[in-house]
C-alpha cells in the first residue's frame, strides 16, 4: 500500500479537518497528503510518511522506525529474508527460553530489595527489547518457514549478554 493510499484510508474514519487544526496545517494539504504524488501524475504533497520512509532509507539507521513504533505502543522488528535448513531450529528455541531466564534473572537482582533503581528499570527494558526481539524474528521465520536470518539474531543476543 502505498503512503497516500494508507492516509486516505486513515481520512475515512478521522476528521481531516481536525487534523489540520491539530497540527496547524491547512485542510488543503491535508488532503494533498491523500494524493498520489505529482510525479505519478497526481497533485499530491510529500505526506509525513513518505519523510519518514526517506529519513530511513537516507540514515539507514532503524532506530527511527523503532520510535515510531514506540509511539504507537508497539515494538519494530526487521523481517528475515534468507532459507536455512530446518535442522537450526532447535537452537532458536534455546535462545528464546535463554533470553527470557536472562531477562528473570535482571528483574529477579533488581528486585532483590523491593526497590527498582532507573538504571535496574533501563537493564530490565534492555532484557525486555532483546526478549521480544529474538521471538517475534522466531515467530516469523516461522511463518515463512525462514530460519537463516536468526542466526546472526543469536550471535549478537548472545554478545549483548556477555556484555550485561
């Protein structure tokens, strides 16, 4: 889908207008935002997210996709593309269940004294990030029947928890 399609569909159920207001903008270009850009013959303006994608694709630096999602309460992973053999799935597994006992074992220190410091909350979020990143990369080399991807996935969880 493209970036216009997707806000045309998101204008549908939210009042253009109020977003104009909100963020100060004429009702105009809100609906310009819905256009096909000009080069694809259409009057259109370059919308926030087609930026968004720009920045990306410029900084190469998926930190930013990682805010957005942040901000829209979710979590970003990147999506394997290489076959493996079936035969590393095993150890995938292991990783999954090793992550989750490292993130226990920080929330079980930080808790030791019925008080969670900032840094002990920032270790636990860190355990957290790495927890859902190895099983939601899991999860979906499941789903595409990929586990190749993962494995570079182990080697840096397994550096990030020799260095904690």
């Amino acid at each position: 889908m493209q970036s216009h399609e997707l806000l045309k569909e998101v204008l549908k159920k939210t009042s253009a207008k109020q977003v104009a207001a909100d963020m100060g903008l004429s009702l105009s270009l809100i609906y310009k935002w819905a256009e096909p850009p000009q080069d694809e013959t259409g009057s259109g303006a370059n919308n926030p997210l087609d930026r968004i994608e720009q920045l990306l694709r410029i900084t190469n630096d998926a930190r930013i996709a990682q805010w957005v999602c942040e901000r829209a309460g979710g979590f970003f992973i990147t999506n394997p593309k290489a076959k493996p053999h079936p035969y590393q799935l095993i150890p995938f597994t292991n990783n999954i269940v090793q992550e989750f006992a490292d993130m226990l074992g920080v929330i079980a220190v930080a808790a030791a004294d019925n008080t969670v410091t900032k840094d002990e909350a920032k270790a636990i979020r860190r355990r957290w990030e790495d927890l859902k990143s190895v099983t939601e990369g899991f999860v979906h080399s499941c789903e595409e029947g990929n586990f190749r991807a993962l494995q570079s996935g182990i080697t840096k969880s397994d550096a990030a928890r020799t260095a904690d």
